[in-house]
C-alpha cells in the first residue's frame, strides 16, 4: 500500500471510531432516558380508584414478562413514592438498567382512594385495609400492566408488609407471576415487642382498635435508630429526602400538630398474626422464583421464610451486612439493588 493510500486509510479509520464514538455516546443518553407516568386505574371493588407509578426508558418499545416489575410499597413509608425517592430512587436505577418499573399504591395509601372510615375520627369504624384487600388492588394493578404491555406475566417486588401481600399474591396466582423478591419480608415467626402493643391479653388481640393510626415521622425514625444501634448507616440527607415522601403520602399531613400522616391500621393486624407465628398465607404454593433480601439488622424481617419455599421454582436468600429494614436508603444499598438486578436477569 502507498504512502498516499495509507494516509487516506488512517483519516477514514480516525474519522470512523470518532464517528461510531459520537454515535455510541448518543446512544448511552437515549438508553438511559427516563421518564416518568401516572396512571389511576378503577380498582376490583366498586368506588376504589389506584394509583400507579410508572418510571421506564422513553425509548423502550419491546416489553417482556423479563423486563416489567411492579413494586409493592411497605407499611413503614405508605407510598409508592418510597420507591422512588430522589436520590435513593430503586424505580429510576431499574428503569436504567432497561426495566419498565410500576409502584402501586394500594386503596389507603397515598394517592390511591382512601376508605371512607379514614375520613371520619379512627375508633368509628374498624380497622381498614388488610391484605386481602390489597390482594385485589394488585390484581387490577397486574391486568391492567399485562393489557398494556401485551404480556402474561410480571416479576413483582415486594418490601415488609408489601412483600406479605406480594407472596399472598404470588401464591394464589403462580400463571400470572415471572419473578419474586421478597425485601424485608415477613411470613410467620414471633416478635414480642410488636405483638404486646396489640393486645389486650396474652393471645388475644385488641377487640377495639381505630380504623385507622396518625403516624408522625419520628415514630419511622425511632425504629430505623434502634435497628442502626448507632452505627452510621444513613446520611442527614437520607433521613430529609424520606421524611418528605413520607409527609407528602397524605395531603393533610400538615393540618396536625405534630404534623402526621393518616395510616390504615388493618395491616397491623396482619402483622400481628404473622408476629405471632401465625401464618396468613401457604409459602408453599409459591412456584416463581424467589429471591429473599434483607438487612442483618432488620428485626421486621422473617428469618424462618427461605425454609418454608418448598414450591418455589428456584430460591436465593441474600442477607445484607450493616443494613436495616430501610437499606434502600442506607450506604449499602449498592448490594440490594445489585443483587435483585442480578437474580431478574439470570434464569
């Protein structure tokens, strides 16, 4: 080859790997993209209208029963915002890395309908919203995914009570189940600590409990710390950015003083049978894959579940160091969204 003809070569190679460098970096930024839709959705019962929070890539077309998750929000920050707090957002890192990520807010919760019991004093009516009522929230959150995205099942995450009603649900409707992850979940063992609050003898639940609880940010906070033991395991900044989601999951938060949140109080009865071993659901009939996700210091979480998912089509059982029932919003949370990342993309 001639001195002319090898010039010409290396200023068509040079100009090619710029070209395809351009073009490469213009690819990154339309892949990571994201954004962000809200959907309300008639519920399965007559008057119940849900919100959904939808964060996926603006330019995703091609949707699988691999890359969609609904996320189930806990009882501790009532909000499918819990999922998505700036900064500490798991829907925008899933959305990233190519998912289309849907958090519900069950009737109760947050922008979804609240029972007309919640607008009246709390000890007027019993307590509302149990999971079997969340149960049918999912359902219509589940048809109403696989109608639009065109597929017949979703992968689900569900985190503390959220993760209760994702296995309750996961159990009874395996055709409609891809993958499972169950974050600081709960299936039966005994927390005496939270039972006794709940009762009005030993065994015997309270007769007379309020339809609803006022639940003030410090009551999240107190448990967080206790589980911390002192160790410094989230920022100022984290516990600020939280606090706001959670004032912000009901509107009249700020017309009390201390400024308050108002909190279905049916899934503490939940709570309270699961803490008191007392099962509410058949782990057994769970067949998706599982993935079981906690903190080691997470006193919520049930460390009796892995052994109880007899039917799973596959189990794995991770336990984060130095990491609380909130490790979503604690310095190790790298591992949490790495290893649901990893268990989603592995068959």
């Amino acid at each position: 080859m001639g001195k002319t003809a090898k010039l010409n070569w290396l200023v068509f190679t040079v100009i090619a790997v710029i070209g395809l460098s351009l073009f490469a970096g213009y690819s990154a930024k339309v892949s990571t993209r994201v954004v962000l839709t809200e959907h309300k959705i008639p519920g399965i019962d007559h008057g119940i209208e849900l919100y959904l929070r939808e964060k996926a890539n603006a330019d995703r077309q091609h949707f699988s029963k691999d890359n969609v998750v609904l996320l189930l929000e806990p009882f501790s920050v009532p909000s499918a915002e819990a999922f998505d707090v700036p900064g500490y957002s798991w829907m925008e890192e899933l959305a990233k890395e190519g998912y289309d990520a849907w958090a519900l807010d069950f009737r109760g919760f947050g922008k979804s309908t609240r029972p007309a019991a919640m607008e009246k004093p709390p000890l007027e009516n019993p307590p509302v919203v149990q999971a079997t009522d969340a149960i049918k929230d999912v359902e219509a959150a589940v048809e109403y995914i696989r109608k639009t995205r065109k597929i017949d099942r979703v992968n689900i995450i569900g985190w503390s009570w959220g993760g209760v009603v994702a296995g309750m649900y996961a159990a009874g409707h395996p055709e409609k189940v891809n993958k499972l992850v169950l974050y600081g979940a709960m299936h039966g063992f005994s927390l005496p600590s939270m039972v006794k609050p709940l009762e009005e003898g030993p065994g015997v639940l309270k007769s007379k409990l309020p339809s609803y609880q006022l639940v003030t940010f410090d009551m999240i906070i107190h448990h967080w710390h206790m589980m911390m033991k002192n160790h410094d395991l989230a920022s100022k900044e984290a516990f600020e950015a939280v606090g706001k989601v959670f004032m912000g999951s009901d509107p009249t938060s700020v017309s009390r003083q201390p400024n308050s949140i108002r909190r279905p109080m049916g899934p503490l009865i939940d709570l309270y049978y699961i803490w008191s071993n007392k099962p509410i659901f058949d782990a057994a009939r769970i067949k998706a894959s599982v993935l079981l996700i906690r903190g080691d210091a997470d006193l919520f979480a049930d460390a009796t579940f892995f052994d109880k998912l007899t039917g799973a089509a596959r189990k794995k059982e991770v336990i984060i160091k130095d990491a609380t029932h909130w490790v979503l919003y604690e310095k190790n949370r790298h591992q949490l969204l790495s290893e649901t990342a990893h268990f989603l993309k592995t068959n």
